[in-house]
C-alpha cells in the first residue's frame, strides 16, 4: 500500500514519551531517574495518564508537574470525562492553566471499575464533547491532542463508525492525534489516507509500544484492540522463556516498524514507555 502522508524533514520529527502516575512507593522513588534518562534525548513532550473516572487525577497533576519542575520539557496531563461533569472538569482545566500548563490529551476514558451498567455516564458521553468544552471554556490556549484508533477502537461498531468518531474530534478542534499502538504499518497508512479523503489534515502521531513482555503485551492488547500478527505472536510464544531473546526480537520487529512509518512520511513517534526508560531508549538510538 503506498502512502499519502505528507513527507517532512527529518528536523520536523517530534518524539514523545507517555508515562503513568506511580503506583507505589518504589515506583514514585525510581520515576525520577527514568525521567531523567528519557528528558536527555530532548523529547518534544511526556504525556501523563489519567485514571478510570478520574481515580488517578490527583496523581497525573503532581506527575505531569514534577516532569515540568525537574526538565523542563512540556508535559501533558491525560484527561478523560466520561463520568465527570462539566463543574469538576473546569476545575481542573482552571488548575492546569493557573500551572502553566498548555497541552492536554483530551479522551473519553472508562468508566470508574465501581460503576454498574444503570448509572449515567455523566455530563460528557464522548471525546468530541470534552474537546468542544475545552475550546469554548479557554480559546486555544491548550494544545489539544486526541486518540486515533488504526485498526478501531474496541468498543466501535464497525471503523467507519470509528472514523466518524475521530472526524468528529478534529471538526471539535483538535490540533493532533495520537495513535493506539500497532505493529501493521499498513494499519496507519490505510488510516491516513482515509483521513486524507476525509480532508482531516491534523498531524496524526503513531503510538509505539516496546516489546519486553510477552504476557502483559497479549493482555494490554486484547484490552485496546491491538492486533499482534499471527508470525509475532508465534515468535515470542516461542521466546518468552527466553529474556534476551525476546527483546532483541521485540527491538528489531519495533525498530523495523518505527522505520517503516518515518520513512513514509509519520510526523513523529509517541512510545508507551510502561515507566522504563531502557526499552524505549534503545528503540529512539536505533
């Protein structure tokens, strides 16, 4: 399949590492470290995850604050709304801009675990709702990045449902996207050139994820929708009592595919870092 991305230069490229909010006492002490590690290749931003229903808010703001402090790199709080309302998400917007903050991740999110099937969702039911609330409350003061689903969200109908969706988010005004993780290339052209005929020219950033663990991995994507073709999944069955093995072989199908996607024209790269830097690091030397 050939692209249509539009082709930049190389000092165009931006890369980006995600974090989450430690969840416990010996992942808060080592944080520090690994961000340090990450923030000496100059990333353009870290974004910082946000709990179901808001269960992690308090810990995304000192996270995505401590990054600020201790770099001085942007950093972008994950903000979700499903399950919220409209007071509380204000408030929050109202605290990221009195920090300085200038850049969101605007998602819908999960619903909290303690909620049953009967209860409202909320004052917000979608992604496209929280972005339009965003602009009409404060401008373009944030820099509003979105979700992308290449292969569909999970919970989508059909991908043309899916893609109406993510339209809808840019028509709400989004200035970027952020893709779900993907090891297809293919996955992201085909989304891309759908974009293209839909007149969406946002930049829309692949998600990366490093392969380290054969388990988590196979759990993370039944859970998000992510495909692991049949000829990777067969080889780290075949290495997952094999450590070094297995990273070597997850390095170079990563590798091969981060290549693949700025050869033809990506706009950049946002790895999933899990909290590790080393994984993530070997990927951006190579």
């Amino acid at each position: 399949m050939t692209s249509h991305v539009p082709r930049l230069t190389s000092h165009e490229i931006h890369f980006s590492f995600e974090l989450f909010p430690p969840r416990t006492p010996a992942g808060a002490e080592k944080l520090p470290a690994i961000v340090a590690q990450l923030a000496a290749v100059q990333p353009a931003f870290f974004s910082v995850t946000y709990g179901a229903g808001g269960s992690d808010q308090q810990g995304t703001y000192e996270t995505v604050m401590r990054v600020i402090d201790d770099t001085g790199i942007d950093a972008a709080p994950h903000l979700t709304c499903v399950g919220s309302t409209r007071a509380n998400i204000a408030a929050l917007l109202q605290k990221y801009r009195d920090s300085g903050i200038r850049r969101i991740v605007a998602l819908r999110g999960d619903l909290p675990a303690t909620a049953v099937s009967s209860e409202a969702p909320g004052e917000f039911r979608y992604a496209n709702e929280l972005v339009s609330f965003i602009r009409e409350t404060h401008g373009q003061h944030f820099t509003l990045e979105v979700a992308a689903y290449p292969e569909m969200h999970p919970q989508a109908p059909n991908p043309d449902a899916d893609f109406d969706n993510f339209r809808r988010k840019v028509a709400a005004g989004a200035d970027g996207a952020v893709t779900q993780y993907f090891f297809a290339a293919d996955a992201y052209f085909d989304f891309m050139e759908r974009c293209s005929r839909a007149g969406i020219a946002i930049p829309v950033v692949p998600g990366i994820m490093p392969i380290t663990n054969f388990a988590q991995l196979t759990r993370f994507s039944a859970a998000c929708g992510a495909d692991i073709p049949r000829w990777i999944r067969l080889r780290l069955e075949q290495y997952q009592d094999d450590k070094q093995a297995l990273l070597d072989f997850g390095l170079d199908v990563v590798t091969r595919l981060s290549s693949t996607l700025l050869d033809n024209g990506a706009p950049g790269l946002h790895f999933y870092t899990l909290n590790q830097a080393e994984p993530t690091l070997r990927l951006w030397k190579n």
